[in-house]
C-alpha cells in the first residue's frame, strides 16, 4: 500500500531548463514543472486534461457490465471461495476455544522487527507484553457465545485493542501506522467474537475482516435486529465520497453524522413523521434509519435526514466503465490514508469504495485481492516477460486492477497510447535523464501513467506487475 513511482519514456527535467515533452512545452523552476498552459505539476506525464472524468469517458461506456441479479451471484460465489470473504450471518453462536484463539491469533501477533511510538521511542518487550495481557486470553473458554452488532459510526479497526500508535522502526513520516488495520462504516453487522481485558474493546468478524474495534462505537443486539437492517430492501447508497446527516438538535448520534461512499442506509419515512423530524419539515429530503447505541450498549434506531441535493442513490448504481470512472474521481485529491486513518483511505479501500457502489464485494487487502480467484485474472511470474505485460495493459479497460506488490492501481484508461490509472498512493519515484532517481509524495488519490513509473531503483512498476484483473 506504499508504492512509488517512476516516468519513463518521457523527456525528464535536469536543472532549470525548458524542455519539449511528448505534446507541450515545459518550464521548469527549481524542484517543480509547469506546463505552458498554467498547469503546474512535477508529475511528468500529467496535465489538466487528465485530471477531468469526463476525458476517459468513452461513448459505449455506459454499457451494464453486470446487471444487479448477477452481482448478487457473483458475490454469493466469491463469499463462498475466498477465504478471505465471510458471511457475518452464517457464524455460529458459539465458537470453541481452539476456533476463537485462531480469530484472534489471525490478527494480534508480535511483529517480527522493531517498532517505535511517535515520538521515536522504542517499543519493547514489556509493551508487547501489556498489549498481550490486553488480549483477556484467559477468559476464552471451551465454548464462548457470539453476539452480533452494527457499527454506529466510523470507526477503526486495530491490531491489539489499544489506540496507542506504532510505526516501523526506520520510519521518516507518521502516515503509516502500523497498529490500523481498517474500518468499519455505520451500519456494518459484525460478529462480536470476544472482549478485551479492560472491557473497552470487542474482537469483531466483518465480512472482510477480524480485528478489534471500540465497544463505544457498535451497539450489541440479536442476530435477527441486525440482519433484518442490512437486508432493508429500499435503502438509499452513498455515492459521493462523504455525504452528512443534516443538523437537528435533539439526537446527536445523528446529527451530521459523515457517510462515506458506498455505505447504504433503510429508507424509512412513517407516516409519524411525514410533517416534523426534529423540528424540520422532512419533505425536502430523504429519511433514513439509522443504528445508534443506547446508554446499555445494545442497539436502537433513530431516524435522520440527508438532503436530496446530496452525492447519494436511491438503491446501487448501474455497473459500467463511465461510472467506475464517476466514482473513482470523486475521491481526486483525498489524502491517502493507511488503513483508513485521516478520514480517508488507501489504495485498497478506494478501490472497495468505489466497487461497493455497484454492490460488489471484495477482499480488504491488495495481496487477498490479487490472489483470488474473483473476477477474470491474468497472472505474471517475477521472470515474466514485460511484452506480455505491456500487450495487457494496451487491451486494459476502466476498472481493471493493476497488482504490484503491496498497491494496486486502477486502470483509467489510454491517453496518448500510454496507459494511464487512478489510485490512491503515498509515494511518487521516478527516473531522471542521468539515472539517479528523484523521489518525492503524492499521498492521495492520484491520476498518473503506468508506463514510466518507478518502484524501486532496479525495477519499474511493469517489471513488478503480479496480476491484472477485470471485475466481472
């Protein structure tokens, strides 16, 4: 999820020189690059036309590539294949003792090499040794009970059930923490599997992950209450990259509550309610139901507003390649964050955000991505040649998932007869004209050109690509 890159086959700035590119002029002060026509960038390769939706879109683009039935049946299929992929309904009640310590071994481990907090101190054996003693692995039993729950807001999803931050050992920057796994979104079922020796934390099954999450942000309720919301047949989708509740001064569980794309809300409006919600007149927008957790912990329902002029979708989207490039482009700009942390994403997540959009499922992880079977995939060995990698890209369509190790890419489109993608990325390395090679950030949801980039200082990102896939 840390990628960097390169531009290659591109005429490359060295010192304070104007130099001719593939199609306009560039001026180049010291450490940036700016385009004749005012776009300035340091992204070679990138100008203002790119950074437009509109510019990819393509005339049979609007063409459904699956229609809702068949998602529904792909998702069923890939639930049932992926490891990786989980059906929160179908946990049991119980689970034994051997089957409940290997959830939570599956995701609290020591780390093999050293960590250090934010201020550089070293983490040691006796912290790893709190951070153990927090697991209350005394108190799994030969059999233990398995609640369920929905998620109240947005909240994270961590390695041991503490919110102290750790960072890799020769860590420069603060942006990636190593304890932050993911994210759960309000109205997200989870499995409650086990609680923390403080009683602050729960160990949670999501259908795509096992990790721990604040006990203050889900609220606890039978299987049946859970389930029933997230099978609401009319609810309303958030397709912008963050939609909010509209004020009301009476239940702030509610109120201007943030809703990131992808989430899907129950439609409810009761005939109680159709002349006053907190004081408003709801007929200018649409009423929702959403979970809150009551003063005991379990789970109750409170009804908001979301005005109709906002990014949001009566039921999923159509599947098409115009809309993957929609969706996509809402989150241009968004600063990149590991495991979900800053308020946005990683490369991953805005990758699931965007296909949750269309109701479709996939695995969390870039490597649990790659690897499965979901999809139509085209695999490469480490000694494949690039010409089968380059005649892939050439064919590539809007959509398609680009794997390299640790990141994924998704493909835009060609401009130029260069393959171009969208993806949300914390580093930018490319090779200058004398070979050294400049390396410096982009950390958020960028549009760059595959071709020329750089991942480390022997290959390029081609020579990296492990899989291409198309969703579908």
């Amino acid at each position: 999820m840390r990628p960097t890159m390169k531009l290659r086959h591109l005429p490359i700035y060295i010192g304070a020189v104007t130099i001719v590119g593939c199609a306009s002029t560039w001026t180049t002060p010291e450490g940036d690059m700016s385009f004749e026509d005012g776009f300035v960038s340091n992204v070679i390769g990138v100008r203002e036309k790119h950074l437009s939706p509109s510019y990819w879109m393509q005339p049979g683009g609007d063409a459904v590539i699956m229609t809702q039935t068949e998602i529904e049946a792909f998702n069923r299929k890939n639930v049932a294949g992926e490891a990786t992929l989980n059906d929160v309904r179908a946990i049991p009640d119980r689970l034994s003792r051997a089957d409940l310590t290997e959830h939570l071994r599956s995701i609290s481990r020591i780390p093999r090499y050293p960590r250090i907090y934010t201020d550089g101190t070293s983490v040691t054996d006796a912290d790893f040794a709190r951070y153990e003693d927090a697991l209350n692995l005394g108190a799994i039993q030969n059999d233990n009970p398995v609640r369920f729950a929905l998620a109240v807001t947005r909240t994270s999803l961590r390695t041991y059930p503490t919110d102290d931050l750790l960072f890799s050992h020769d860590a420069t920057d603060r942006d990636i923490e190593r304890f932050q796994e993911s994210i759960l979104f309000p109205g997200d079922p989870v499995a409650v599997l086990h609680e923390s020796a403080d009683g602050q934390w729960a160990l949670v099954q999501s259908y795509n992950y096992t990790a721990w999450v604040r006990l203050s942000d889900i609220a606890i309720a039978a299987r049946g209450p859970v389930f029933d919301y997230v099978d609401a047949k009319g609810f309303l989708l958030i397709t912008g990259d963050k939609v909010s509740t509209v004020y009301n001064p009476e239940i702030a569980a509610v109120s201007e509550l943030s809703l990131d794309m992808g989430v899907r809300v129950p439609l409810s409006r009761p005939e109680s309610l159709q002349d006053n919600l907190y004081g408003q007149n709801p007929y200018l927008h649409h009423m929702v139901l959403l979970p809150i957790r009551e003063t005991d912990g379990s789970l109750g329902f409170k009804h908001a507003l979301i005005q109709r002029k906002a990014d949001v979708h009566v039921g999923y989207l159509p599947y098409t390649q115009n809309n993957i490039i929609r969706q996509g482009f809402k989150f241009l700009g968004e600063r990149y964050g590991w495991g979900h942390r800053f308020n946005g994403r990683d490369c991953t997540g805005f990758v699931l955000e965007i296909y949750k959009t269309f109701g479709i499922t996939l695995p969390r992880n870039s490597g649990d991505q790659r690897d499965s079977e979901i999809g139509v995939n085209q695999r490469y060995t480490a000694n494949e040649a690039e010409a089968a990698k380059l005649r892939r890209l050439e064919q590539a369509m809007p959509g398609d998932l680009v794997y390299i190790p640790g990141h994924v890419l998704m493909i835009l489109g060609q401009s130029d007869g260069e393959p171009f993608a969208i993806h949300d990325v914390h580093g930018m390395r490319y090779r200058r004209a004398d070979g050294t090679i400049y390396s410096g950030t982009l950390n958020g949801v960028s549009v760059t050109p595959i071709l020329p980039l750089e991942f480390n200082a022997t290959d390029s990102y081609v020579d990296r690509i492990l899989s291409i896939k198309t969703v579908r």
